[in-house]
C-alpha cells in the first residue's frame, strides 16, 4: 500500500524519537523547509515537503514528496533525487552512504552541513525538472 500525507503531528513523531536523534531532525526539518517553500506532513513515518504524482514509462505510478526524510533505526534517510549516485558534492560530503534514491546518515556531525545542503538543493531542483512527475502541491 502506498504512502501518502497523514494527519499526524510532526510535533509528536519527533518528540517520540530518541534524544539523541532529535537536534538532527530538527534541523533538515528546518533546512528542507527553507528549500522547498513547503510545510511539513507526515507521510507514515516519513516528513515530507510538497507532494508529486509520478508515472514511470512502465506505467507505475503513484504519490511521494518532492523531498523528505526519515529517522529509521540505522541511520537518518533523506529521501532526495532518483540519480544520488552521479552526485560529485558527495566526494566532500564526509560519512554517508547511499541507496537509489536515500542518503543514510548516522548522525549530521558526520558530514559538512554546508555540502548537505548544497546536495538538497540540487536534489530538489532535479525533482521538479523530471517529465515523469506533476507536482500536486
């Protein structure tokens, strides 16, 4: 079953999370807020900002934010663009590692902040370029 925005408070998700974890969230929370011009909503256990429909060739498709993280058990994941890998930023990102699509973070002190969010930016502009999606808000 797909994702989509849920009625929680972000207030309480990231209440609810360790101590430890909780200055990190705050502040890509604050980050991708100020790159996406978009509030925060919660979609499961993932804050997103904005929400797209996207439809691949193979006729998949669905809804997910434009930009979003997460604090899962292993790492913080910000969910950011479709291609992380060809990223030259990363090389002076510090300690990371990446999925498709996910950027895992231990912690925000392992990496230069000013790098992140050079590759948010980027990651969210990219989303918003790509002919596969329409940004619903």
């Amino acid at each position: 079953m797909p994702l989509d925005v849920t009625q929680n408070s972000i207030d309480s998700y990231i209440k609810d999370l360790p101590e430890s974890r909780r200055a990190d969230v705050l502040w890509l929370v604050e980050q991708m807020e100020m790159i996406s011009k978009r509030k925060p909503k919660l979609w499961g256990s993932i804050i997103g900002f904005g929400r797209l429909y996207y439809r691949y060739p193979t006729g998949n498709d669905g809804y997910m934010p434009i930009i979003a993280l997460s604090s899962r058990k292993q790492a913080l994941t910000l969910y950011l663009s479709f291609n992380l890998e060809k990223e030259v930023e990363l090389k002076n990102l510090g300690t990371y590692s990446i999925g498709k699509s996910c950027l895992y973070i231990k912690k925000l002190s392992d990496v230069n902040l000013k790098v992140l969010v050079t590759v948010m930016k980027k990651a969210y502009q990219q989303s918003l370029a790509y002919d596969f999606i329409k940004v619903i808000e």
